[in-house]
C-alpha cells in the first residue's frame, strides 16, 4: 500500500509509492520504449493491456473495444489506490496515512502517431470533457479533496509512453504548492475584495506585453514572475474557482486555446518536451470567490539545479515580455 | 541589470536575468562543454579567464597565479550583482527590485580530474573553511539576507562545466522554501519548545532504520518523507542555527561526513549526477533556537515531471528506509 508522509519541517506531503518500488539498479535501465504502435498499450486493439477502461467516448464498439475516440482507463501502476480505508497514524515525530486516491491515463487520440497540438480541436475538446466527467464522478468520493490533471510531453518532461495521454491524481490532502495559491488569493481577496487572477487577467490585457493570445474566453499570458523560460498560463477572463463547472461554450474556447498556445510554442522552442498542468479549486469546496482555475503549461527546456531546489527561487533567463513576443509572432502551423 | 521579481498569487520570488538574456535559438544549442582541461577557466594557469579572484588558499603564488588549493571567484554570468542601490519598485499588482546580490564560485580544486568526493578530507575541508570565510565577509553588506551555497554535479543536475566547483547566491531576500522550513521549524518550537531539527536527530538515531551514517558530530539520513529516491540529508548533532557559526571540530568532521555521504551515493548509484544545497539561517539574524542548519544531498536519477510542478507534491518511488539500506551497507571505497 502506498503511504502519504507529511515532512515534519514543512509540512509538505510525499508519495511514498511502495508498489513501484525501485531498487538502485532499476534506475540505471531506461525506462521500457515502446517505439512505434506495434506494442503500444494505448493503441486501438490492445486495450486488454490496460486495467478496464472508466470511460470512453467511441463511434463504434463496447467497452475495452475499438472505436473509441478518448479513452479512460486506471494507471496500471498507480501511485494511489481507491480501496481500503483512510487511515492515519503518527509515529513519534511523524505523521502518515495510506495512499488513498486515484491515478488515472487519459488516452487523448486513438492515433499512435498524433501530438495533443495536432490533434483536430474538436477531438482536444473531448479531451477536457473526459477530464471534467472523470472530476465529477470521483468527487462523489469525500475522502478525495484534490484532482490534479496533468500531461507530461515527451521523455524529458517524464512521459514513459509516446502515446498522447493526460493523467489524473485524486488525492486525500489538498497540496502544498496549490494551498499557497489558494492561500495567496484569499490573502488579496481579503484586502481588496478581488480575486487577484481577474486582477492580473485586466492587467495583462491592458498592458498587452505579456500576452501570448487573446480569445472570447480566454488570455494566453506569460506571468510576470515567471519561473521558466518561455512558461504561459491559459487563465479564463470570466471568474470560475473550479474547471469543472466552466460552461460548454468556454470548454470548446479552451481546446482552441490550449492547441494554439502548444503549437506556438512548438514553432518557437521546436517541439520541447513540456509539461502541463490544470490547476483548479479542492473539491469538496462550493464556488470560491477568491480562487481562479487556470492552465500552467512549461517547456523543459533548461535545468532544474541545485539553486531552485534548495531555496523554491527560479533563475529565468528569458525575460517574459521576450518570451510573449516570440510566441505571439509565431503563426499557426 | 537583472530583476527580482514576486509572484502576486504566492509571493514567490524569480530572479529574471537579463544578462544572462536567452532567445528561443540559444536553447537549441547545448551547453558549450570543455571538453580535458586545456580550455578549462578553473585550471591553474588560466587565472585569467576568470574575474579576479575573491579568496584562495594557496601554497605558493599571488593572486590570480598558480599555487592554490582551493579559489573564489565572481560567477562571469552573474544571476545578481552587488553594484548599485537596491531599489523597490511596484507596477499596478506586481512588485520588483533590482537584483542586487552576489553571485560567486568556488573552485574546489586545482586538479580538473577530480570529483569532490575523490578530493583528499584536507581538501574538502578547506573548501567549507572557504564557504564561511565568503558567508563572514558577505553578511557585512545588510543589504543581503541570504546566503545560499549549493554544488550541481555532472549535467543531469545543471552543471555547465565539469571542472569541480560549488557557487554562492546572496540574496536581497529570504527565498520562500527556506521561509517554509523557517516558518514549520518556529512552530514545532512554539508548539514543543525543542527545535525540530534536534527532536529528528533524536529520533533517527534512536530508530537506525533511516540511518546512513554517525559521526561524532553529524548524522547522515534519509529523511522520513524524502521527496527523491535516496535523498540524503547531513545533520549536525548538536543544535547551530547558522553554518558559519560551527566549530572547527565540527567543520573537520563535516568534510569526512560528506565525502563518504558522496562515496556512499557513487558506489550504490554508479556515479550519478547530483544537487547538494546548504541551508542556513538569514545570515543577518542572530542565533535561533528553532532552526538548525543542514545539507540536502540529491541525486539527479529520476525526471521531475507535471505532477510535482503542478503541486509541489512529490512520488517518490523508493522508501527511505530501504535506501538507508543499500547506503549503510554500500561500503566506503
């Protein structure tokens, strides 16, 4: 069974994930490459290699068939697990419980071959309709207070499979990284009753410098105190705490945007690895007036060293307001 | 001039460095490497291809000559410089300074061949008695707050030259990971009246499972919720806030202490890449009860991917106790 350890400095929570459990040599192997389709477990007609789907959206066939145009199904080698029960227990100074929670793979497109970027819009768009019912089902669970959505592109991001996929952790604590922004928002919202991802939605769009695209629903914007080269946010102009609850014609607007700002950053960086990640609102929670979600999207294309780990303080070597005029030059492929 | 630069929503800060300024096209390019040391700039006889020198230990020689043991000089591409007036400045919602700080490099040795870990234990102290001397003589300057020391090893964990040499960030500010653990540690002591630091070493001498190594003066463990796979922290025994405040007895036992940490690694993970950070207390403050000053040793051998960006949540795939294993038993070559 997995375990969640809270740091007894921090405060910060780790997956202790036993079930994957890797010994010194198994970090010298390269993790397994599947090249091309012919073993690929996300390909059409191998679903029987992956654990039973939780959801698909198909032109043809049943479930754990082809014909299906996104599929859903749990990682087969999960970080978390949904059955047992929460426990907790201390230990002297320390404090853990059992690794409660979801992993799940959102398989983006039936075709091997595709990136997230070139997929047709109307397919990315049911890709965020995949996340939002898998959102919606496992918060029936109330021991899950968190859903993080998140894709990792390419080997240098951590993808283990070229097959296009998003993935999916529901988990029993809402994390460090996402209360500090919950907790910076409500800090704002308190002093000046406005939720500061409006505030900086107004701003960008004034000021213009940082921004990468605009559309009727979104803005593309490369955030002032970036901590990476080239990364950009896709932050919804009208106020919502939770992706979840964004309207029918806000999702299509997001597929459009998330696609544009991909392809755009693969003409400008060449086809960087990349990670993306869906930051939203825990929840159990009703609507928050001070918490917006939003889209981080960061090309791996430096470093992470010593510096950034030691002290959580980011040296970016691209100014944002340069990093929003190359991407907002590039064209559309 | 480079840039601090604070993140409206957490109140985290970014270095933007503009000298150091980098276009999409830059990117592409991989790090210039030296390749032996015949173009090296750390090599004795090529003195001058760094910025003059700051300290040197040394047998024979002035400055900026051969004859040296251990040498400290500015970073040629600093991410923070100490010229100028430290200015804040606000801009609607967002908040900057300039980048005043110091950015500087240690060079271990005179040898290009050798690793800190193969260096001799004489050596390696004198590369700690440097790191104090620079924390004494920089903490003069109030403007600059923290003084972070931190070594990237091999280019897996950002190091551009392979010339053994660790680097010095001094900061107008105290950077938000070390605030957490500065915040986390007050209130174990306000909660408890025992610096947490203390109450760990305690524990984890009592309980040996995470153990790696005891000395004297210093504990070596995996600590309970290790973010990496056999992440490694260096504790002091007794209670010291600030490094450059140890004794010499302490220091003599801190070379040996991190090399075999080191020697430990490279034998059970076959030489990997590594970051090694040290934090301390706000080189301003004076002594604290609460906070104890340590090393965190990490070697590079697993991709950082969305899932940890997005959440400061981290999977770590290899229990700390299990790690402590194969590192007390690896022995010291």
């Amino acid at each position: 069974m997995p375990e969640l350890r809270k740091d007894p400095v921090t405060g910060r929570w780790v997956i202790i994930a036993t079930e994957r459990a890797r010994r010194p040599m198994d970090f010298h192997r390269e993790p397994v490459k599947i090249q091309g389709a012919r073993l690929c477990p996300f390909c059409p007609g191998h679903e029987l290699k992956t654990p039973p789907e939780l959801l698909s959206f198909r032109d043809t066939g049943g479930a754990n068939a082809p014909g299906w145009r996104v599929r859903v199904v749990p990682n087969k080698f999960p970080a978390l697990r949904v059955e047992g029960q929460l426990d907790r227990e201390g230990e002297g100074l320390y404090y853990k419980m059992n690794g409660i929670g979801a992993h799940e793979v959102i398989v983006e497109s039936p075709v091997h071959e595709s990136t997230l970027a070139e997929l047709q819009e109307k397919n990315v768009e049911e890709v965020f309709w995949a996340f939002r019912e898998r959102i919606l089902d496992l918060r029936k669970d109330r021991r899950l207070r968190y859903i993080l959505i998140f894709k990792n592109h390419g080997e240098l991001a951590g993808a283990s499979l070229e097959h296009t996929h998003s993935q999916l952790i529901a988990l029993p604590v809402v994390p460090k990284r996402v209360q500090e922004e919950l907790d910076g928002a409500k800090r704002h919202f308190d002093y000046r009753e406005r939720c500061v991802f409006c505030d900086i939605v107004k701003h960008e769009a004034r000021d213009m410098r940082r921004v990468v695209l605009e559309t009727e629903h979104f803005l593309a914007i490369t955030p002032y105190a970036s901590r990476f080269a080239f990364e950009t946010w896709i932050v919804p102009r009208r106020h919502e705490s939770h992706f979840e609850n964004a309207e029918s014609s806000v999702m299509r607007n997001l597929a459009w945007v998330v696609r544009a700002a991909v392809r755009k950053m693969d003409r400008v960086l060449e086809w960087p690895a990349y990670n993306m990640v869906m930051h939203s609102s825990p929840v159990q929670e009703g609507p928050l007036e001070h918490y917006h979600w939003h889209i981080e999207l960061i090309p791996k294309i430096s470093k992470v060293a010593g510096f950034e780990w030691g002290t959580g303080f980011y040296i970016n070597p691209t100014p944002p307001e340069e990093a929003a005029d190359f991407l907002r030059e590039a064209g559309l492929p």
